[in-house]
C-alpha cells in the first residue's frame, strides 16, 4: 500500500496529463477473467465536516479543511458539539485518477486513511455510512441523512492509531455504489449512536497525497 502511494504521489504530481488522457485501472495478469485496480484519492474540495450543537440548534460546516473530525468535542464544555466527517471519492475519473467502470464487478474495496486524533476515550466505536451529497456543497441536512444502504460498516479506532495509517473493508458499500450506479463513493463517518465520548481526526491534506485518503478497488 505504502509504494502504491508513492505511485499516487507521482501521478499528482502529473494531474494535467491525466485529465487529457483519462483514467483508468491497473491490469492484473492473473488468468481469465482479467481483474483491474483503481487507485482514487478522495476529491479534498469536496470532502468536509459538519459540527451539530445541540444547544443552539447550530450546524458548522467545513468544506475541505486539512483534517476531517467526527464524533463529540468535550474540550466544548457548555455545549459540545458533535461532528460527523465526509469523503468522496469519484468513480469516473472525474479527478483525473483511476476511473471503475459502472458495469465492474467488484471484488475488494480498500479504504486507508491517516488518523490525526483520537481523543477523550481510548477506543472510538464509529459507523461509516454511504450517503449522497452536493460535491463540493455540504449542507447541513448531510448531517443526519437517511444513509442510500441499509447495511453501515461498524469499527473501533483506537489511541494507537495516532500517526498511523488504518485500512478498513469498504467492499460491501463500494459494491452498493456500484449496484446504484453513483458517479462518486461518499462516505459519513459518525461516532457510534450508543457511544456517549470520543473524538476522531482523519488527515486530508490537499497538497500531500501521501497522506491524503486513499481508495483502492479491484474489479472485472
């Protein structure tokens, strides 16, 4: 994963000559049916978050900031609010990385992100949901959206995932995209609605793909 990166670095850097040429996958040589990768870093204009408080009846919203937050700031004592994170990750090629084709089969989905924070518990337990928004428009009725899937991916992340990379089996949801033929795969990421504490920062710098939130599909 790490080299594929490197490789995902290199073609940033490239993005021009992408965009003339199109995307597109990876040939695996691996005997009849041929299966392809797709590489596809999430489209940081659009991914975002949006903080709810409570109190005020108030949503926050950014759009595209270096880290995404979900789950409920306790450092806001009088009126903590409760954020909820937003990737999106286009599927045609839009963004000049690898495209999935909208009849592929999909055999694995791999999510990898970087985690910034984790915070006021040492396990987070977290949904990621597949949800349908504005690219590049967040609104504050994204926050509590009725998910497109009945079935949500549930996870833990944990304090020793600081400064390190996590991947996570996006499969069932990517191949739920795939079945609605959505042009992007937007993911929520929300804190776990029976957890009461705990906080969670994704990296999503717009000028490091290293770091940057990486999505990897193998189809045919």
């Amino acid at each position: 994963m790490r080299n594929r990166r490197l490789l995902i670095l290199m073609l940033t850097i490239m993005i021009p000559a992408l965009y003339a040429c199109g995307g597109g996958g990876h040939h695996h040589d691996d005997g009849p049916p041929p299966s392809y990768a797709a590489d596809i870093l999430s489209d940081q204009f659009s991914d975002g978050d949006i903080a709810y408080y409570p109190a005020d009846n108030y949503y926050d919203i950014t759009q595209g900031p270096d880290v995404l937050f979900f789950g409920i700031d306790d450092d806001v004592w009088d009126n903590p609010p409760e954020y909820r994170a937003f990737l999106d990750f286009p599927l045609d090629g839009a963004t000049g990385y690898d495209a999935v084709p909208s009849g592929a089969r999909i055999l694995s989905a791999t999510l990898e992100i970087f985690i910034d924070t984790v915070e006021f518990d040492a396990t987070v337990p977290t949904l990621i949901e597949l949800v349908s928004y504005t690219s590049g428009s967040l609104q504050a009725y994204d926050f509590s959206s009725e998910p497109l899937a009945e079935i949500s991916l549930s996870l833990d992340f944990f304090r020793s995932d600081v400064d390190n990379y996590v991947s996570i089996d996006v499969t069932p949801l990517m191949r739920e995209a795939q079945r609605l033929g959505l042009l992007d795969l937007q993911l929520r990421f929300v804190l776990d609605y029976e957890a009461i504490y705990g906080f969670v920062g994704i990296q999503d710098p717009p000028t490091l793909a290293i770091r940057a939130p990486l999505l990897s599909v193998v189809y045919e």
